[in-house]
C-alpha cells in the first residue's frame, strides 16, 4: 500500500515549487551592495613558462579596481589536497603545490594566470583581454602512458617524474594473484579506457566574497555540495582564517555531480580579494570556462584479467590502471582510483584472490576527480565487461556464470578489505530477467534482423559502496577529514521543527525526503517541518553531499538527534500525565500512558518545553532542541542488475537505446519517486558516458570537446523510457534506517550494461570485436565493424 | 560581447545603405553570429538587422512553379510550409525550436557553414540566390565552406526553389551539435537528379555527380552499387574519420532515394 506520508511515501518535492517556478536562488542570483566583478585570465596553452606579465595597460583600462597575480597570494597557501595516499612501497605519494594564481609556470588550458577585478563583467573581461603576458610555451604530457617514459617533460620540476603514486592493493596477495592467474584454466584479458567526463551541471560554478571591517568576518557564497568542508580547506589551508570568522553560504545549487566537492581556486580568490579590494567580489563562470576549470572525471586506462577453473568459477582477478591526476591534485582526486576503485573490484563475486595496481599520474589537463560514482564506475566497469568477455569465450551465458559466482551469503568479507553487511544479487538479476522479458529477446532480435537491424541485450550486476564513510577507517587511509554527519533538531514552542544537516541537497530533494524520516518518528504532519542546509552559520560541521551518504548517514545523525528529542520529550509527556517515562508512548504525535486513555498532544509537550511553568525543572532543563553526530560503522552495499537492449544499425554504426532495465536493493526507501528519480538522472549519465560524452584532448593538450558543439550531452531522445525497481530489499544492517542511498548507482550500473549489449548485438550479426571504448559514437563502432 | 551599434532598417534598400560601411555586417537570426560576439571572435561596429525588412519575408509561388522564400524568412516558417515537402522537413529538423524561430534560411546560405543543411537543399535544388544586386545560381553561389560568392555587404534577398517531383533530405547528426555529420539532399526533375552533400568534404557541400547520372539513369537505390565516394578530401575529426563520412554518403544518398516509410 502506498502511504501518504512519512517514511515510503512518494511525497512531492516541496522544493520544486521554488525551482520549477523560476524562484530558486542560486548564488548568481546573489548581488551584494557595492559588489565588483572578477574575471580570471587563463592559460591558453597545456604547458608553459611565465616569462612576464604586464598589467600596467589593464590597470588604466575604465572601471579597473586591481588586477591580481602569483605574488599577491605569495602570504597565502595552495590550493589543498585532503587525502594522501601510501604507495605500494610504504612512500607517501608526491604532491605538487596547487598555488591559487600559477606561479611561473602554467600546467593545462585553463589554469588562471591572473585575475582583473573591475566595476563590471565586462570592464573586467576587456581589461583581461589587455593585460600583456609573455608565456613560452613548453612541450605538454598529455597521454598517461608517455608521461610515465624515461625522460617525459615534467608537469611539476621539483617531483621527481610524473607518477604521483604506484599503489597496491592488496599487496601481500600480489604473488599468490600471480600464480593464480599462471595455472588458470582459462584467463580472460581486457584492454579498456574509461573516458574522460567532464560533469556538466545545469549551474556553472560562481563565487561572492564578502568582507565586514565592522566585524572581520568574511563570508563566501559558492555553488558547494559542502559547505563547511570549504570553510574548513579554504580557513585553515589557504588563507588563514579561523572558523569564526568565515561563513560559507552554499544556498540552491543546481546540480553536483562531484565537481562541486572540491574546494577551487575561485572560491579562495573571492574570499581574499573581497578584504584586499573592500567590496564584495563576484565570479561567475561562463560554460566555456566550466570545461577548462571544473574537475573533470574518470580517464582510466586499464588492463584487467579474469582468472577461471574449466567451470567458470572466478579464480583471481589482477587490474592494472592508470589513473590520470591532471595538472594538480584536486581536493580528494587521490582517493577515487584508490580506495574508492580497489575496494570494489570483487563486485558481487567471490572471486578469492584480488589484486589491484593503480598509478596516478600527472598530466598537462584539467585536474580530475570524483564524478558520480567516483571509482564505483570504473571498477565496475571494467569488472562486468570482463566477467561478459569471459562467458563469450567460454561458451557460458552470461547471466549464468555471473550467478555461478554470486556472493549468496552475509555478511561477507572481500579479499579487497570490506565487509559486505547485506545482498542478494540472485534477486535483483531474477527481477531484472522478469522485467527486461528477457525470455522473449530472441523474438524481437529476429524482428530486428528482418529490417535489418543488429539488436543486443547486456547485463551487468553492480556493487557500491555508499555511505560515505567510517571516519577511523578512512583516517588509515590517509583521509585529512572525518566523514561523520551532523543533524540539529529544533522543536519551536508551537511544535514545529527545524532540522539543521551538514548534508548539502543539490537536487536530491532533501528537504521533502529528510522532513518525511522526523514526519514519521514523531507523528506529525510532513509541513511541521524544515529542513535547513547550506549554511555554516545555521548548521553544525559537516562533511556535506556525494558518495551517496546523506540519506545513510545524514539521515541517522538526524534519526540520533530526533531520538534524543522524543526521549525527553517523554519526560516531559510523564510529568505533564504523572507517570512514569517508561511507561509513555509516543503514536501520531501524542504522547500516552501504555494501557490508559490519558494522552497529551505534541504541541502541549513542545510548549511546555518552552513555557516552562508546569516542568520538572530539576530533572531537565526546558527547550527542546538536540544535536547529534553519526558516524557510519561501515560503508553501505546497494547492488542491483541492470540491463539494456540495444539496436546497432549496421549501415551506419548508429546505437539505439531501445530499453534500459534498472532493478536496485538499495534497503529501505524513504520516497519511492525521489529514489527512481535519482535513478533515472544516474542512468542518463551512465548512458551519457558509454554513447555519447566524451572530453578528448588532441596532442598539444587543447580540449577538442570544449563547448557543446562538439561534448555531446545526452538529451531526452537519445534515451528510451526507463524500467526501474527497487523492490528487491535487504536493509542495510548497521544504520538506523536500514538505507544504502540512490544518488549513483544509474550512473555506475549503466556504462558496462551498454557495452556489454552493443557487443551481443555486433557478435550475433557475425562481428568478431569483443570491445569499443567509449564512447560507443556510430564511427567508433562502424570502424569496429569494419575493423 | 563588444559594444555595437544596432540598425534596424525596415527596406533592403536602407539595408544596403547601412551595410556600405567597412564596419557594418548584416545579422539575421543571430544564431550563428550572437554565439560568435559572445565568444568575442567578432567585433563588428554596427550590426544591420535584416528581420524587419517585410520585403524579405515570406514564401510565395512564383510562374515557373518556383518556391520563393524570403531571405530573412525563419526556418519555422519554411518548415510549416509544405509546398516543397523535403524542404520543409529539412528544415523543420535544423537546431530546436528556439533556432528554427530565429535562425534564417539567408543567414544559413550567407554562412554556409559546411554541416549546415540549407546549401544542400539550394544545391540539390538547382535554386537561385537573390541579392539585392544580382541572381547567382546554386552551382557558382556555393565556393567551400564559410566560403560564397557574396560581396561585401551584399545581401540575400531571396532564394528561388524549382520544385522537383522527388525529393529528400537524409541528415546523419553529428552527436553533440545535430549538424549534419553527413546531409544529401537527393532531388529528382524531369531532366534528371541532383544530389547534393553536406557535412562531408573539405570544400564545403558540393555534388556528387556520379550518383546524380547513375541515378538519372535509373532511380533506385540499386543504381549506387559499385560507386564509391573517396576518402579524400573528406573531413575528418572526433565525431567521423574521412573513410566514415565518405561510407555515409553513400549509405545516406541511398536512403533519399528509397526513404523508409
Ligand atoms: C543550437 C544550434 C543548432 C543548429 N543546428 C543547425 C542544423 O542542424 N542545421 C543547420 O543548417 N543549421 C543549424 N544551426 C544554424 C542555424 O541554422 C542558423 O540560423 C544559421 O546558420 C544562420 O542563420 P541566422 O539567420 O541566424 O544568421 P546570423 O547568425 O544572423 O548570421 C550569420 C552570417 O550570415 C550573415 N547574414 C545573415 N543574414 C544575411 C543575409 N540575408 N544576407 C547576407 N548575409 C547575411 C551575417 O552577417 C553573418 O555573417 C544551428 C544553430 C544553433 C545555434
């Protein structure tokens, strides 16, 4: 039965009303009194030396307030990296400065030079235009793997080559791997690229630096998907200033995807200018600039082998990846190749024997880092496009050597260092079966053939690891943070509740699916409450939104607060109805006496709180607001089987998406439509990935996919209608809510599922290729055809 | 953006008065020539607004049978038309609607960007280019890509359309910007067949002649077999190497002769 409210209900998202009637405010739509406008001149080479630069003639352009450069910022720190990895060796990876302005040397297009602030956009822009700077341009490293010869132009000249690190994982089994992998019956090899995204939210990223002389506090509103992990990296690392005296506003924020974790060089010049300049200080970026200076994500190049006995069971699997850094090392860059990419290559196998090589490696190109997914994808898939090789080559379907080798029992322990609390990935392929009719494929293939058309069917069965994360555990793995949640509940006297997270909502819609969990708990209607976020001044420290962790971990810091509030409510409730606490029970927001009629309403327990006249002051002290910490015990497992039917037009190479079949466990479910929405926004990225995004760099190192020209985004017809389910559920055992989260299973799930089903399709039109990068553009797979 | 000065002459005899200066350059719908001034790769003095001369617009029959389409005339409007049956599909598949309702069929021909599909359809048409001083046909009109027989400051009145008794227009897309990757426009007179390509060659759209006397001969797509286009000259880059394009003209010529139902 649907509900109409609370927890598994598909509550409308109150926050759409705002966005869908163009009264969402966004930081752009933020203009300060007095506010000055920066405009950031880029490098328009991958790699060169600063011999000079001139601002004199931008100085006296009109509206001109200053023109900034690497020696403004010399008091200043980089640009910080939070998460060091230990390579194979015990050596600690080698970590380039990041400066916020380059010093002497420009390292990808894009990289900001220098800065004019002027009265205007436009003065600013015209009075770049003039400023006059000597660059000789030097030879760039593009492709990982020349980057990595003997003798490769340097990206940074202090380190000593290249690679940032060479990391092992796990090392004590590398040899056993080895010999595994020697005496196989049969070893299945694949050779992949996992392209380079780049995130492409609806909303550039934007920038408002404030200073008040009154007060010395500087405020900085940015397009953040976590508010406080900014103030914590831009206050302590980069300029120096203590938490009190640094708000960082992050209010409507028009998708994330990753590229807004990272604290950005933008965000720390605006904050600085805005004291250096007195006024407020503006940037804004354009979406040619968004190419050049978002994180970009993915960019694997990876070799991955599948050992089998001669009945198909896994025996060991070895990957070898480069993993490509950029220019310098984004905020948590190290951590997606690495422990967000290693720890999942067992996917839902039990493959025994797992070993994983990641090299990260330094390049003239725009820093990666996490993108939806963020090392779930890449794991997954080059993992499900093996394991489909694999069956192809040994005659075995493959939807049967997948359950051949499925994990069927819980929890349990991956060679690759996590537990898997919950699962059960034979229901979600049975679902996905049932849903895709599956057993009716040979007729619509014949179908398909009579007009001449090569239809396919792949699957793939993904795991993730979500809830973001074990704070202890993450220390170990060289995390510089903790990645708890914080949640306050505040009960006003009238019995209406603000709930203040650190989670960040960008378009999760949190403030209907959070308001529904305290909705539920308490009893009251979903209206009674808020949910604020955004704000360093209004919410406790958090670590914010991605890795789908704010349900899971957001939710029981909220869950933990929204306890404490019931349990002293219920002192309240006991004294106000003379009896004992133990005995009060709190059903449909009234708080009664276990086995009596006598009861009292929410709303006369919230003012007693606050009108504290009837009240056991001695025991408790009056108001009613709590705030709570969680910290996860481990990570959460969402998996599911995805599927996709795809038509390959011979003539011409084209991919047709003719159906895409979603079955997930993500747990329990707090909104059923915000969940397939969440869904559906991942499989159009996922999709997006394997036919049609693609961030190419020719050898010079200039983006040849630099705007939409030539980046192909997916639009709506490039996608068929989609299946989901998510009604296969095994909750998650060790939160409160039993949730996994949502946010980027579509996205991780999807690109192999594709592939694999581009690759059925060309097989049984009697092609023999048994790969494509992505993405699968109709050349890419003509030529293939064609080979 | 640079600042410019806006002219909005209501005659093409005021239009060309304003166009006379060095500095001045004509804008139609601005679809090509706005993105252009944003990206500052262009800093005309004054801009001369064609929409809202009444003279260039519209569409009308003239006595050769001829489709007359106004050079400030919207591809939605020659879309909605239907008098030319694949010329108004070809045009109702340019851009989005927010194109089709500002971007005009002399913008596109005075550009003659090489994905572009208008001068397949002018070239395939065997149509006639008005300007205000002269009548240029298709086959000397069209000069390689970016590249026409316009002067400077000369400007397309009108464009003149023989209807053919069959034609299509068959456009691969290129992925990210639905250009044509590949666009042939196959039209059929009583004279014989013209086929015109898009999308494809180095030198802009041009006529692949031998498809036009193999199909004049016999028009089916049966008539292509053994021809080939060749790679050479084609255009190569992320979306389709030479030897792709070339195999897609001919796969997409084959397709304007027999279109799917
Ligand atoms: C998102 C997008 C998608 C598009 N997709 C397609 C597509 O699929 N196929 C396609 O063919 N086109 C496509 N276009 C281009 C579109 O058709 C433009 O309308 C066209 O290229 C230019 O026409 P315009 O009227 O906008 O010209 P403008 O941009 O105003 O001008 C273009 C050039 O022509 C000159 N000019 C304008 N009018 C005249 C005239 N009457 N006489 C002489 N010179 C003139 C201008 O000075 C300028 O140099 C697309 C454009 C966009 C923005």
């Amino acid at each position: 039965m649907p509900k109409d409210g609370g927890i598994g209900a598909s509550s409308k998202r109150r926050e759409d009303l705002r966005f869908l009637t163009g009264r969402g405010k966004y930081t752009d739509d933020i203009n300060l009194q007095n506010q000055t406008h920066a405009y950031f001149v880029r490098s328009d080479v991958a790699h060169g030396t600063i011999n000079s630069i001139d601002t004199s003639a931008a100085e006296a352009m009109p509206g001109v307030l200053r023109v900034f450069t690497a020696k403004d910022f010399e008091a200043v720190g980089g640009i910080p990296c939070g998460w060091q990895i230990t390579d194979r060796h015990g050596e600690v990876m080698q970590e380039p400065k990041h400066p916020v302005l380059a010093e002497g040397k420009v390292r990808h297009v894009g990289d900001p030079i220098a800065v004019v602030v002027a009265e205007t956009q436009a003065q600013a822009r015209d009075a770049g235009e003039a400023l006059d700077i000597d660059i000789t341009e030097l030879p760039a490293v593009i492709d990982m793997r020349d980057a990595l010869k003997d003798g490769a132009t340097k990206v940074h000249d202090d380190l000593t080559s290249n690679l940032c690190y060479d990391w092992g994982f796990v090392e004590e089994n590398r040899d056993a791997v080895d010999e595994a992998i020697k005496g196989a019956h049969h070893v299945t090899t694949l050779e992949l690229t996992n392209n380079r995204l780049v995130a492409n939210p609806m909303e550039p990223r934007v920038a408002v630096g404030d200073y008040d002389f009154s007060t010395d506090e500087h405020t900085l509103y940015t397009t953040s998907q976590n508010p406080h992990v900014i103030r914590l990296l831009m206050g302590a690392f980069v300029l120096g200033i203590p938490e009190h005296k640094l708000r960082v506003v992050a209010p409507d924020v028009g998708g994330g995807f990753g590229t807004k974790i990272f604290h950005y060089a933008e965000e720390a010049f605006c904050t600085f200018a805005a004291k250096e300049i007195g006024r407020p200080v503006k940037w804004t970026s354009s979406r040619s600039e968004a190419f050049m200076s978002d994180a970009h994500g993915r960019d694997h190049v990876t070799k991955i082998e599948l050992a089998l006995d001669k009945d198909g069971n896994f025996l060991a699997l070895r990957t070898d990846t480069l993993a490509n850094m950029g220019a310098y090392l984004s905020t948590f860059a190290p951590s997606v190749p690495t422990w967000l990419h290693g720890t999942l290559m067992a996917g839902n196998y039990k493959t025994p024997l797992i070993y994983v090589n990641v090299k990260a490696v330094f390049t003239n190109t725009v820093p990666v880092d996490a993108y939806r997914g963020a090392g779930r994808p890449e794991a997954t898939f080059q993992l499900e496009r093996v394991v489909d090789k694999a069956a192809r080559e040994m005659g075995i379907d493959p939807v049967e050597l997948r359950r051949k080798n499925f994990i069927t029992e819980f929890p349990y322990a991956t060679p690759v260092a996590v537990e898997y609390d919950t699962g059960d990935y034979h229901a979600t392929m049975d679902k996905l079966l049932e849903m895709s009719d599956h057993a009716g494929f040979d007729t619509r293939a014949a179908e398909s053939k009579k007009n001449g058309k090569l239809r396919g069917f792949g699957i793939s069965h993904y795991i993730e690891a979500c809830g973001i994360a074990p704070s202890n555990l993450v220390g170990q793995l060289g995390a510089r943070a903790g990645l708890y949640e914080s949640a306050t509940v505040r009960v006003n006297a009238t019995g209406s509740i603000s709930v203040m997270t650190g989670s960040h909502s960008h378009g999760q819609g949190h403030e209907t699916s959070f308001a529904q969990v305290v909705a539920d708990m308490i009893g009251i209607d979903e209206s009674q409450i808020d949910i604020v976020h955004g704000d360093t001044a209004k919410t406790p420290m958090g670590m914010g939104t991605y890795g789908s962790r704010s349900i899971a971990v957001g939710g029981s810091a909220m869950v933990k607060a929204t306890e404490k509030i019931i349990n002293k409510a219920k002192k309240i409730a006991a004294h106000l109805l003379e009896a004992s606490d133990a005995d009060i029970e709190l059903k449909d927001g009234a708080f009664s006496v276990a086995g009596t009629d006598k009861s009292v309403a929410w709303g006369d327990v919230t003012l007693a709180a606050y009108v504290p006249h009837n009240y056991p002051l001695e025991d408790i002290e009056p108001g009613l607001e709590e705030t709570a910490f969680y910290d996860p015990a481990n990570f959460t497992y969402p998996s599911g089987g995805y599927g996709c039917e795809v038509e390959v037009d011979p003539e011409t190479g084209k991919v047709t998406v003719l159906g895409f079949y979603a079955a997930d466990d993500f747990g329990n479910i707090v909104n059923p439509m915000i969940v397939e929405g969440q869904v559906h926004g991942g499989l159009a990225q996922g999709i997006g990935q394997a036919l049609l995004e693609n961030c190419a760099y020719d050898a010079e190192g200039q983006i040849l996919s630099g705007s939409y020209m030539d980046y192909a985004m997916p639009r709506a017809d490039d996608l068929p209608m989609f299946n989901v389910d998510h009604s296969c559920i095994t909750p998650c055992t060790h939160n409160p809510l039993g949730v996994k989260g949502c946010g980027e299973a579509g996205a991780i799930g999807s690109p192999p599922a594709l592939v694999n089903a581009v690759i059925d399709a060309l097989q049984r039109g009697g092609h023999d290729v048994t790969h494509i990068d992505m993405p699968l553009s109709p050349d890419r797979v003509w030529a293939a055809m064609n080979g | 953006m640079y600042n410019f000065e806006i002219n909005r002459p209501s005659t093409i005899a005021d239009a060309v008065k304003a166009l006379a200066s060095d500095e001045a350059q004509a804008l139609g719908g601005g679809q090509t020539l706005i993105p252009t001034l944003k990206q500052r790769l262009a800093s005309p003095e004054t801009l001369v607004s064609l929409t809202g001369i009444d003279e260039m617009k519209g569409i009308c029959v003239d006595d050769d049978g001829r489709l007359c389409v106004g050079g400030a005339t919207i591809h939605a409007d020659v879309a909605a038309d239907g008098r030319y049956p694949a010329l108004s599909a070809m045009a109702s598949h340019i851009g989005d609607p927010a194109v089709r309702n500002r971007g005009t069929i002399g913008g596109s021909i005075a550009n003659n960007d090489p994905a572009a599909c208008y001068p397949a359809a002018v070239l395939a048409s065997n149509a006639t280019v008005v300007t205000n001083t002269r009548e240029i046909d298709a086959d000397d009109y069209f000069q390689g890509m970016f590249t026409t027989a316009l002067e400077e400051g000369e400007i397309v009145t009108e464009v003149k359309f023989p209807v053919p008794e069959v034609a299509n227009y068959q456009k691969f897309v290129q992925p990210a910007s639905r250009f044509a990757l590949v666009g042939v426009f196959v039209a059929k007179f009583s004279d014989g067949v013209r086929v015109a390509v898009t999308g494809a060659s180095e030198d802009g759209v041009f006529r692949w002649t031998d498809a036009e006397a193999a199909l004049s001969d016999n028009f089916s797509a049966d008539a292509l077999e053994g021809l080939s286009v060749s790679a050479d000259g084609m255009m190569s880059d992320l979306h389709g190497s030479a030897a792709y394009r070339a195999h897609l003209v001919k796969v997409m010529t084959g397709r304007a002769v027999t279109p799917a139902a």
